[in-house]
C-alpha cells in the first residue's frame, strides 16, 4: 500500500469512527415514521434541514440532547385545508404549530388571492412560523372575471379564468380549489370546473372541493367530485368530508364506498376529514343563493324589503334549519364571529330567539338570520354531525386529516375548536383513548398521505435526508383542549415542535423564529 492510499484510508477510518456533532438528537425514542407501520424504539438526529435516522451512533454529540424516554417523534403535521389568510398579521402561526403543523395549505373552499405570485412572494419575504402551499381558487377567480352572476360564463370568460387559473399553477398553486356551496361557485356548472381542471391537471396539480351539498344533495355532490376526477383526469380531495343534517345522518357508509368504487375503477379520488361533530362557516350558508346574486348584502338587502321575495327566502332558511346544516333544532346553530352582536358570540340561535323574546322556533330563527346579513353577516358553528360518521370516515382507508381551521390568535373572537385541537383529538381522543384507529394510522393520515396527495417527496416521513420538520410528543398525555364552549385551549402533550431543523416549540415555550418555507407546486414558473 502506498503512502497516500494508506493516509485515505487512515481518515476514513477516522471519519467514520469519530463522534458526529448533531444541532439535536432525540434519544429512545419512539418513532412513528409517518408510513403507517408499527412504532420503533430508536435515535433521531436533526442536522441543518435535514433528518438522520440509520447512521447514528452512540458515540455521536448534538449541540441539543433530547432525552425521548416515553416519548414519541412523528413527521410534523401537514394540514391540506387551512384558512391561512390571517397569516399576514399572524405569520408566527402560533395555533397552528401547537397543534404540531409543521406545514399547511391555504385557498381551500374556492377562495384564494388572485394574484398568487405576489402574496406568496410577500409571505416569503415576511418569513412564516410554517411551511406554506397554496390552492388557487374558483370562486376568487369566477368573481374577478364575473362578478356574482347567476349564469354560465361565456367562452371569452371561461378561457380568462382558465388564464387566471394557469397563472396561478404557475404563481406556485399545488392546484384549484372550489366551494360549489358558495357564492359564486354555486352557478358554475359541471362543464366549466373541468375544464379548469384539465388546466390544473395538464400542470401536475390536484382538485379539492368543499362539494355543491354536504346535507340532502350529498350523494350528487360526491358524484360530482368523482365525475370531474374522471373528465378532468385529475386527483381528487373531497374536503372536510361529512353527512350533515339528521336526514342524512348516516351516510358515510355509502359516500366512502362511491370513493372506493371511483379508485377502484382508476379514479384518484381521496377525502380529507375534521374529527369535530359540527361544522364551521358563514351563517349566509342557511340562506338560498338565488337572493344574493349581483351582491350578498346590498342586493339581498333589496329583495327582503320586497315581502313577496322576503317569505320565500324566509321559507329557503326555514327548510336549511330543519333539514340541513341547521340540523332541525334552534339549539344546534351557535353564533361565532358576529360583529355587529358580539355579546352573543358563542350563543345559539335559540338563546338570541328567547332574548329578543320570541318562540324559538325556525321561523323566528329564519327571521334573525335574516336580521344577521343585513347586519353584514355572521359566521356559526353547526352542531350537525353525527359522531358515527365522524368516526367511519375517519376510518377510511382513503382519508387524510385536515383541520379546516383559520390561523388564530390566542383569545381572539369564537374559534371552532379544531383550530387548537384537530391533530391531538385525533391522535389522544380518537386513537388511544376510543381505539377508533390506531395511532401509526392516525400519523399516516395526517403526514405521509398529505405530503403525497401534495407531491411533497421530501416532507411527511422520518426517513434519512429528509427534511427536518417533526413533533415529539408524550403518547400517554396528547389531548386536545379547546372545547365548543371554550375554545382557546392549547392541546396537551406536544412537547417539541421542530420546523425545518428549527425547535419552535420546546416544552410549553414558543420560539417565534419563522423557520418555515414557502412551497410551491408542481407547474411552478421561476
Ligand atoms: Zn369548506
């Protein structure tokens, strides 16, 4: 052996035996690798952005020793429907990394920022508390090139929105999200989403939508979803999928078998779930479309002062109560963010009924709905799922979870619960304490799946080399907090929080240093 041959040799030996210096370890600790599989007892490393899992030694240093003894480390959480707006003013996403989201999407529901580019550009500049992606929305683009008509686009509106959608694929968007509930999305035919999808799909990205109806059209609105995965060729997320109103109550059974079917015919069709018994969003929801098109308080204003028009919108409400998100009882509709009554934030309809000293039934509910958009609207919470479908969904084979929930600041206004609550209640009160599914499943859910329905290959699994983004956790104290009574509760048991390499949460305390990123999708233009 010659000199020099010798010498390399000699360093290698040397590299390889001598202790390597980590920014962290975390020791005996359990790992859920976020691919479903059984837990391990093992060492996980964090050096710069990246995870070290197989080459650790005993020997081996870390500038932070993370005793794991009774712990649990898992992928951090990748939230695909988040209502991240406020993250302007909250870019710190306190809720948020609490609850051990180390990554969420934005835009979900059809609404998104038109021009993708600059405010994704803004956040990057700002710096973010998590990982951001984004979807661009149909109703924000439906509205710029429409306004809120009641009618189909013409071919000059319907290539400027396909426009506006390629531009935002190419702004970063991981695809297009509609809110076919919602204004304008609810006038928009089958016809007009896929071939907005086919844009979105000709770009690598996927289709997630808040469906036409969750109550008595549920089935139609499914099938929708599956019809535009198939004309669209394109993957498809059922969002914060339910069966909501008693009528309806039990339908999970058949929803999640049209999925099934659906991927079993080829279709990439998945959901992605809440694990909360009511649902969220503008109190305008109970209220028939038709009369607010062109403006959802001005010209509704208009008709209800004309009577004729007042008593069937009246009647519209009157049947949402009783049949659908209203769940048929007064009691079940609880006022959340409301502006011009903030006293009565976190009372139901029926506590302001007997206020304002009326029968609470629907049609004194139906009137102060009413009363509520003229007043520029309200947003409620809708006690109208049944646990049973909570849970049979959340078992699902096909479903991710999602929180659904907005970028909150600690003790501000009337939050539903699965802002602070939804990866904790779903790993603690779910899968541990109710056995509904066990908790490397509930991990998989809401880390390996996401970042493949996303298409990010680097996040979502402890795995050598990638990304340094993780929660450890105590597997016999993680619970969710925040209740529908008392929502700003941080959850219980998530003791670190590691975000690109960063520790942002370490034992109660967070560390505002916005080590997020911001990610962008696969039609991407530089
Ligand atoms: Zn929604």
């Amino acid at each position: 052996m010659n000199r020099t041959l010798f010498f390399l040799v000699f360093l290698l030996t040397i590299s390889c035996s001598s202790p390597q210096r980590y920014d962290t370890i975390v020791k005996n600790v359990t790992v859920f690798d976020g691919k479903g599989g059984a837990p391990f007892l093992g060492d996980v490393a964090v050096l710069d952005n990246q995870i070290v899992l197989s080459k650790i030694k005993s020997s081996d240093t870390a500038d932070k020793i993370i005793d794991g003894e009774g712990l649990a480390i898992a992928p951090g959480f990748i939230d695909i429907h988040a209502h991240l707006e406020p993250i302007e003013i909250f870019p710190q996403a306190e809720s948020a990394i609490r609850m051990g989201c180390t990554t969420a999407m934005g835009g979900p529901d059809g609404s998104s920022p038109i021009n993708l580019k600059k405010f994704l550009d803004t956040l990057d500049e700002m710096g973010t508390g998590i990982n951001v992606a984004y979807l661009i929305g149909h109703n924000s683009v439906r509205s710029e090139v429409m306004g809120l008509e009641n009618r189909e686009p013409t071919n000059a509106e319907l290539s400027k929105m396909n426009g506006l959608i390629e531009k935002g694929m190419k702004d970063g968007a991981f695809g297009m999200s509609t809110g076919l509930k919602y204004l304008p999305g609810t006038w928009a035919k089958l016809d007009e989403i896929i071939s907005l999808s086919k844009t979105v799909s000709r770009l690598g990205g996927i289709y997630t939508s808040h469906l036409r109806e969750e109550g008595l059209g549920l089935f139609d609105g499914v099938q929708e979803a599956i019809d535009i995965s198939e004309g669209a060729d394109i993957p498809v997320v059922l969002t914060h999928h339910k069966a909501i109103g008693l009528p309806m109550w039990g339908s999970s059974d058949k929803t999640l078998k049209m999925v099934a079917d659906a991927r079993a015919a080829g279709l990439d069709v998945m959901v992605d779930q809440y694990p909360y018994t009511a649902s969220y969003t503008s109190i305008s929801v109970l209220i028939p479309p038709w009369s607010m098109v062109g403006g959802r308080y001005d010209k509704f204003a208009e008709r209800v002062r004309d009577l004729e028009l007042r008593d069937s919108i009246k009647r519209g409400i009157v049947y949402n109560i009783m049949n659908d998100r209203g769940g048929g009882d007064l009691k079940r509709i609880q006022l959340a963010k409301f502006n011009w009554k903030p006293e009565l934030e976190g009372k139901t309809l029926y506590d302001w009924a007997v206020l304002e000293g009326m029968e609470p039934n629907a049609e004194s509910g139906a009137e102060l709905v009413i009363q509520a958009q003229l007043h520029r609207g309200a947003s409620a919470i809708y006690h109208a799922i049944s646990p049973e479908d909570v849970e049979n969904i959340m078992k699902g084979p096909n479903t991710i979870i999602a929180s659904d929930g907005r970028i909150t600041k600690f003790e501000n206004g009337f939050p539903h619960p699965r802002v602070y609550g939804t990866f904790p209640r779903v790993i603690g009160h779910y899968a541990r304490d109710k056995g509904v599914l066990s908790m490397e499943e509930a991990i998989k859910k809401m880390t390996s799946m996401p970042a493949k329905r996303l298409g990010l290959r680097d996040r979502g699994i402890i795995g050598d080399g990638l990304k340094a983004d993780l929660v450890i956790f105590d597997p016999e104290k993680i619970i969710d907090k925040a209740t529908f009574e008392k929502p700003h509760q941080y959850p219980e048991g998530i003791d670190y929080v590691i975000i690109n390499g960063k520790v942002v949460l370490e034992k109660g305390k967070f560390f505002d240093i916005k080590s997020g990123e911001i990610l962008r999708g696969p039609g991407y233009l530089k």
